[in-house]
C-alpha cells in the first residue's frame, strides 16, 4: 500500500503547530496503525529528519497510552479498539489520512502528537482509592459478598483505560465518562463505601477546575470509547453527586 499522511507537528506547547504531508510506501495491510508510524520514524530518521513523537506502550490496548485522532475520529474507523489494535487494512491504497493528537484545552499538546493528560491523575488523587487495613491480615477474595449485578457493573466500568478517547471525542471535551466510569466502579462494591460521598464531590469539582466541559447527552464518547463504557455511569454518577450534594448541606 502507498498512503499519503497528513500529520500534525508541532515543536512544542509554545511553538505554533501545522499539518505536514508525508508519503509511504510499501505498507502490509498486516500491519498495526503504530507500525506504520514507526516505519515512517524509521525513513525520518535515516533522512536526518526529526521522528513523529507519538505516546505508546504496551501495543495490546490495555494501558491506553496510545491517543491518535485519524480521519476525525478518536483511534480511527474501527470500533471498540485503540490506535494500536487498528490496522491497516482498515485504509485504501492511495489514501490520504489525517492523524492528530487529542483536542482539549485540559489536554495540552507536549509535542507532536504527545498530550499531557495528567488532569486524569490528579483526579484519581482527587478520590479514585478506598481505605483499606493493611495490616497484613490478608483478607479472601470472596470474604464479602457482592450481587452478581452490582459486581458486573462495577467490572464494565473498570474496563476503562483512562485513554481520553471520551474528551478527545465530545464537541465540550468533557471528562464525565471517564469520571463515572471511576466513580461506579467503586461505588457499587462495599469497599468503596466508605468515602462514597466525598469521593465524587472532589472528583467532579477536580474535573471541572481542571478545564473539562460539561456533558450534554450526544453520546459521542460511548460511540468511541474503546472499552464500550456505558452513559449510564454518567447518569449514576450524577445521582451520586445529587446525593452526596444534600447530605453535604445538611
């Protein structure tokens, strides 16, 4: 396959970012969206050109490191995988794709097509744990019992990678999927009982200093989201916070 690339690049933050066109030739349809670019960094690179700074990791779409926007789209056309489960079967020969980094005044651009999301760390700080004794009283995984529900919803729910897909994806680059999908996970299990109230007043207020927009129902994240983590986290989420609202003031 030869293919025609379009690709942000961008020195730095205060640098002024803009669209190079690169050509490849020689690409298997075998390979992932991640190989192409490093064969790519690997042609720059014995040019004496500057290579494609891009965040990767484990390449098996777990860790979520990988945060690539083509063709308008958050990981690309294909649909519950990230940028390094795309292939490049999913493309024509002769075509032109567009590959951007994520866009979000919360995600500021490091390089290229590197952002910096640790907004989405200090929100964990925020309330994403539970207390636990650490005494060295090992307790059994099935000590507690826990609703098969509940305990479905809450494994969905953690699936989440925290790849920012979500923000990437919504028109008000909002951050409630990857909240509520934090905020359920630990709210349905009895271990997280214990700071149930505080943890999602300080997560939402955290997200929202941090520069996320608030969420209108489109449903864009869920439509992108990698791990297929559902809206109805969001809506637990805010009557979690309603909740936790009134008995705060009380």
């Amino acid at each position: 396959m030869d293919l025609n690339l379009k690709i942000w690049r961008q020195k730095n933050p205060k640098h002024k970012g803009k669209m190079v066109d690169y050509k490849i030739s020689n690409v298997s349809p075998d390979m992932s969206f991640l190989e192409m670019l490093d064969v790519l960094n690997n042609k720059l690179i014995n040019s004496g050109e500057t290579p494609v700074a891009f965040d990767h990791d484990c390449r098996e779409g777990i860790c979520g490191m990988c945060s690539l926007y083509i063709n308008g789209e958050a990981h690309g056309p294909g649909r519950s995988i990230t940028t390094c489960q795309l292939h490049m079967r999913e493309f024509k020969d002769g075509e032109t794709i567009y590959i951007e980094p994520w866009r979000a005044k919360a995600f500021p651009i490091v390089k290229d097509l590197v952002v910096d999301r640790s907004a989405f760390d200090r929100i964990m700080q925020t309330g994403g744990y539970v207390s636990v004794n650490t005494s060295g009283n090992t307790i059994d995984a099935n000590a507690t019992p826990i609703p098969k529900d509940d305990a479905d919803k809450a494994f969905d729910a953690a699936t989440c990678i925290g790849c920012g897909a979500c923000v990437a994806t919504c028109k008000n680059s909002s951050a409630m999927l990857f909240v509520s999908a934090k905020v359920s996970q630990l709210s349905l299990l009895p271990q997280g009982q214990v700071e149930r109230q505080s943890r999602v007043l300080n997560m939402v207020n955290q997200m929202d200093e941090e520069g996320f927009g608030n969420c209108t129902n489109t449903g864009a994240c869920e439509v992108e989201c990698p791990k297929g983590i559902s809206l109805e986290n969001i809506a637990r989420m805010n009557r979690e916070y309603m909740l936790a609202s009134v008995k705060k003031d009380k």
